[in-house]
C-alpha cells in the first residue's frame, strides 16, 4: 500500500468531498420536503391525494435511483428538461429519498395512539389542532431516528451521481485511479472519507434524538 | 322529575357496522343532574352509545340532543366540523385507557384544550390547573408527566382535564376497569364528588355497588337494546326482566 501517494493526493479529494457534502445536504432537504408532502397526501382524507402519495412511493422505491437519475439526465432533454449534472443528482437523489422518507413519516404518524387522538378530539379540538398539539410533537421524536437511516443511505447514495459525471468523491477517486494506477490506495481515502461524513452525520441524529427524548 | 324538555334525548338510536347491529333504535332521556349508568354484557353496544353522544362513533340512524341541540346534524363538512366541536367542548369524555397525553405535563394535560379553545394564557392557565387537580386530589403531581403516575392517578388527571372544559355533560366509558382493584376506589371518589355536585353524568360500569351508590337510574342493555331501565334499587333488587336477572346473577357470581 501506497501511503505516501496516498498523502500527497488525498487533499484533492477534500474538494470532492466537500461536494459530496453539498449533494447530501441538499438532497436531504428535498427530501424531507418531498416526505413531508407524501405522507401528508398518504393520510390525506382525499382519495385522489392518497393515490397519487401511493403512486410516489412506490414509482420511487419501486426502481433503482440509477435509473431515475439517468431517466432525468439522458431523458430530460427529450422532454424539454434541461440540468446540469449536480442539478440532475440533486432532484434525482432527493426525490428518491423523499419517498422513502414518506414511509418513515407516515409511520410515525399513524404509531401514535388512536386513544390520544380520541382524548383530543373529545376535548373539541379540530382535527388540525389535535395533529398540531397530539401527534405531530410525538411523532417527531419518534422519527428522528428511522429518519437517520435514510439520511445515512442517502449520503451513500450520492456516489451514484459519478455515473453523471458530477464530480463528487466516488468519482473523483475513478479519475486518479486512471492516472495513478492505484484503485486499493484511492478507493480508500474516498471510503474513510464517507466514514468521517457518515460518523459526524450519525452523532448529529443521536445528538437531536437525545435531546428530544430527554424532556 | 317532571321536567318537561330532557337534557339529554336519545331518539330512535341506530348503530350498524356493515350488516351487524349495534344499536337497535334506542331512546332515552336524561335530566339535567341525573346520574345514570348503563350495565350489561360485554358487546351489548354499551360503548357504542356513549361514543354516539358525542359522535366519536357516529350514528347510522337517530338523534342525539343536548340542552335543545341537535349533536349529530347533517351539515356540510365543514360547518359540521365546527358544530362537533363546539359541542364537544360541552362534554367530557373519561375512557377506560384514561389516554393522557404523554408528552405533556400533568400541568398541560389539563390546560391544553382551554388555552388553545378559549383562549386563555399564563396565570389564569396555570390558576385553572391547580384548581381543576385540586378537585381530584393530583395538585401535588402538577409538574409530573403520565408516565409518572399510576393508574388511579392518570384517571383523576383525565377527569381533571375534562372538566376543565367546564362540560355540561360527563360521559365515563368504564373508567375503572382497567385498574388494579385498590386504585378504584380513589377514582370511584372523584367520580362520587361530581354526583354531589350535580353533574349530569352517564356512566357505563361493571361495577354493580357504585352503580347502586352513586347513581339515580340503571339502565341494562343487551344486544343493542335497552332491556329494562329504573332506580338501582329495582334494578338490582327486583328487576322485572329474565335476561337482567340472568346478567346480574352471572356478573354477582363471577365478581366474588
Ligand atoms: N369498529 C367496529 N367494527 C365492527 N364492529 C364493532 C366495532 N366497534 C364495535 N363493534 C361491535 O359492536 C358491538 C358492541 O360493542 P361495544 O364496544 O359497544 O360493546 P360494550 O357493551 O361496550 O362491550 P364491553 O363491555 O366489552 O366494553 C360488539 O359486538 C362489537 O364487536
Ligand atoms: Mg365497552
């Protein structure tokens, strides 16, 4: 092993990474938007919101991300839908996670006791207040963390983008490959780098989790 | 016992999940500080009723009214959800599962639903808690959560945190039968205040000697209708009807 080499090259990859970073974050955010909106239209009490929420999650979850980011990059065009590489990982990326996420949210939602829910509404509180004050607060403790495993398959998912050329750690570590010759010594600084981003993700999710557990 | 215009009024009362009936066209009435609990075997639609008066179980058929309102009208959806929930406020319901809310305060529990329905805050909230557990004894557990708490003392905080709605009506859906039996009796007590008080309660209960010690007419029920109905003392003593004699001989034998 190449340790030396791997030194010297290794602060290239910090850029990568840190595009990796900006994929993970921003994907998350859309994400959770695009979960929060599925589950709202899972539970909708509208049927035509429900189906189409069900069609989401399971167009989504139902085929691999590589063809849903390559439908949108290579196949956009074709329909009028013009985005760079990072655009196209971005929406791709975080449209998928967002139908897992609907499922995660969904069913902290529907795990909170109907009891509570009849308590609520007896008192006289609207449907909207009982989600407000009832559910909702309990349901965001418990989801903190089913959220947290999608966040960590998510930030795995980024590398599924070098096949679009973006040039984040996966694929950077393809291209020095091609000049060094050494995929053990690159693939591994790209590996411990996820390892320190997924490490530092995880304690922010136990961070959160514990704080809201504690009160 | 002469007042003409009922309280409560129950008219022709019909409950059907798909083809099994539940409620076979029930009428009654209730006067304004009567006590009245519901007996009868398990299935006989005793819960289906109470949750019929205030619409958490709807009716297929029937009335319900209360103080001169129509409970269960048929408005659209969402001018009914603003009459459901205006009545509700008027009355209070106590299940069997007490179902606090566990992520709040004993504090909260009871002051949630007036802060956000009647708009009151700060020192009059927390006057209004401490009044209300007072009441049933939990002042002392103001600060706790549900999780804290036993089970007499979760069911004394659902009552405190109903009546803090200030309900016109109380309806209690078994409030003591999923108690251990040396918690029942600090429930039964809380419960035994609000008839000195004159609530208008309805009480459903397997508990025969705080039927007969607490309310003013016992209504047995079986199969969806009302079999017999009168003062405790008829009804436990000497009712008219085979099937009560039969409830009340199994249920006397199967509880010593
Ligand atoms: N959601 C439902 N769907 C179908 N059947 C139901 C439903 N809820 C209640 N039932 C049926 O209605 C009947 C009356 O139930 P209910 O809960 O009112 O009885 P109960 O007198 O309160 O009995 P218990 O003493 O066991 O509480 C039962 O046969 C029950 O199986
Ligand atoms: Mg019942």
């Amino acid at each position: 092993m190449d340790i030396d080499l791997m030194l010297r090259v290794y602060p290239y990859f910090l850029e990568a990474a840190w595009v990796t970073i900006q994929l993970s974050v921003l994907t998350i955010i859309l994400g959770l938007i695009c979960g929060m909106l599925g589950a709202a239209g899972r539970l909708s009490r509208f049927a035509l919101l429900r189906f189409l929420a069900a069609a989401y999650v399971s167009f989504f979850r139902g085929t691999p991300a590589l063809i849903q980011i390559f439908l949108l990059y290579f196949g956009g065009p074709q329909v009028g839908i013009q985005l760079d590489a990072f655009e196209a990982g971005v929406i791709g990326l975080g449209v998928n996670i967002g139908a897992y996420m609907t499922e995660t949210m969904r069913g902290a939602i529907i795990s909170i006791d109907k009891g509570q829910i009849e308590a609520a509404r007896t008192l006289g509180l609207s449907r909207f207040e009982t989600f407000r004050k009832v559910t909702l607060p309990q349901a965001l403790r418990l989801m903190i963390r089913p959220l947290g495993v999608n966040i960590n398959a998510q930030i795995k998912g980024t590398a599924l983008v070098a096949a679009i050329s973006v040039v984040e750690l996966t694929y950077t570590a393809q291209r020095y490959i091609g000049s060094t010759y050494k995929p053990f010594e690159m693939f591994l600084i790209a590996g411990i780098l996820y390892l320190i981003i997924i490490t530092a993700s995880g304690k922010v999710i136990s961070y959160l989790d514990r704080r809201v557990r504690l009160q | 016992m002469t007042d003409p215009k009922p309280f409560v009024e129950i008219r022709h009362a019909q409950k059907s999940y798909g083809s099994l009936e539940v409620l076979k066209d029930i009428s009654l009435t209730v006067q304004r500080g009567e006590i009245v609990a519901i007996i009868g075997p398990s299935g006989s639609g005793k819960s289906t009723l109470l949750r019929a008066i205030n619409d958490l179980d709807p009716l297929t058929g029937g009335e319900i009214i209360l103080d001169g309102v129509q409970v269960n009208k048929t408005l659209p959806h969402r001018q009914y959800e603003k009459h459901i929930n205006g009545m509700r406020q008027q009355i209070g319901m106590v299940f069997q599962h007490f179902n606090l809310f566990p992520h709040l305060s004993v504090r909260d529990n009871v002051t949630m639903a007036p802060k956000l329905l009647k708009g009151i805050s700060g020192k009059e909230a927390d006057k209004l808690a401490e009044e209300q557990l007072t009441h049933v004894g939990m002042l002392e557990r103001i600060d706790y959560y549900p999780s804290q708490l036993s089970g007499g003392q979760k069911q004394r905080v659902a009552i405190a945190r109903a009546l803090a709605m200030e309900p016109k009506l109380m309806l209690f859906d078994e409030a003591t039968s999923a108690l251990d039996p040396e918690l029942v009796e600090e429930v039964n007590l809380v419960m035994k205040k609000l008839a000195e008080e004159h609530m208008t309660m309805i009480i459903v209960t397997h508990e025969m000697d705080f039927a007969a010690s607490v309310c003013d007419r016992v209504l047995f029920m079986d199969q969806g209708v009302v079999v017999e109905e009168g003062p405790p003392g008829k009804i436990f003593k000497n009712p008219d009807m085979d099937r009560t004699k039969e409830f009340l001989r199994k249920h006397l034998a199967g509880s010593k």
